[in-house]
C-alpha cells in the first residue's frame, strides 16, 4: 500500500493540482449491531477517516450494541456503562493501527436528546476516535482544546457543523 494513494504508477493522477494528499487507510468495518449500517456506507467512512489522519492507517471500525460496548468499557477503562466510542490504539508510527468501536445505541440516544444529526454524530465520533488513535487526548485543558480544534477543523472540511457549538 502506497502513503499516497492515488492511480498506479503516477500519484497525482487521480486528484486536483494542489489538492491535499490523503494517507493511505486499510478499513476492516463490522456490523456487530447493523441499526445504522445504511448510514455507514464503507465509502463515507472511509472519507471520514482519511480526512482525520495525518499518517498511513490500518484501521478497524465496529459498530457494536450496548453489551458490546458496556462490556468492552468495564474491561478495559474499569466503568460499568456503554460509551459512545472506543479507540485501541496499538500503534502510531510509522503507520496507524487502531481499532475504534462504536455502540450504536448510544449514540442514536445522544444524537436524539441533543436534536443533532445522527450522520453528523458519527463523523464526529469517527473523527474523533482516529484522533485518539493518533495520540491525540483531551485529558488536560490544553489538549482538549487543541483536540476539539482539530475536530472542528476536520469536520468542517467534511460539510459538517461544529460539534461543540452548540
């Protein structure tokens, strides 16, 4: 797999003059809980994902349901309650790896009791579960902030609203 991209032989053949060059992303995405698997269509994902990396990436993505994710969250971060993602970041140089995990029933909940679009909430989520991947975190002030700046900015690329406007 080439850091590249684009057409075989020639790297900028399959973009615009001056567009940015987009990291290369291996994508394995499963549907544990299929609720919402028309509204993650692998291209959109995939465009979602490659607009948050900064380096090459192997990445898995799986939508689970609440056990999953109420699982996976005591197990591994020590809390008894399903989250919205997961990020397992096994690697950041000189390629991504990473497996993000998202529960769907969560985030169907937060996007209806925040009246956000739901579409809108998983680019976030996917965005900002490859900037975890990535090394990105929010536990100090100053990384949150440089963290939801980075978000934001993504986003915004991708057509969608500031998640933290609101």
């Amino acid at each position: 797999m080439s850091p590249r991209g684009g057409a075989q032989g020639n790297p900028s053949a399959a973009r615009p003059a001056g567009a940015p060059v987009k990291p290369a992303l291996r994508l394995s995405l499963q549907f544990a809980d299929a609720s919402h698997r028309a509204l993650l269509a692998r291209h959109r994902v995939q465009r979602w994902l490659r607009a948050s990396l900064n380096a090459p990436a192997e990445l898995t993505v799986r939508i689970v349901g609440a056990d999953e994710g109420r699982s996976l969250n005591r197990q591994f971060r020590r809390r008894d309650y399903a989250t919205n993602v997961l990020t397992f970041s096994y690697q950041q140089h000189p390629w991504v790896m990473a497996d993000l995990v998202l529960a769907a029933p969560v985030i169907e909940r937060e996007a209806r009791e925040q009246g956000i679009d739901l579409v809108g909430h998983y680019a976030h989520l996917l965005v900002h579960g490859a900037l975890h991947a990535q090394g990105m975190d929010h536990e100090r002030v100053s990384d949150a902030v440089r963290m939801q700046a980075r978000e934001t900015q993504v986003l915004a690329m991708l057509g969608f609203d500031d998640p933290y406007a609101r």
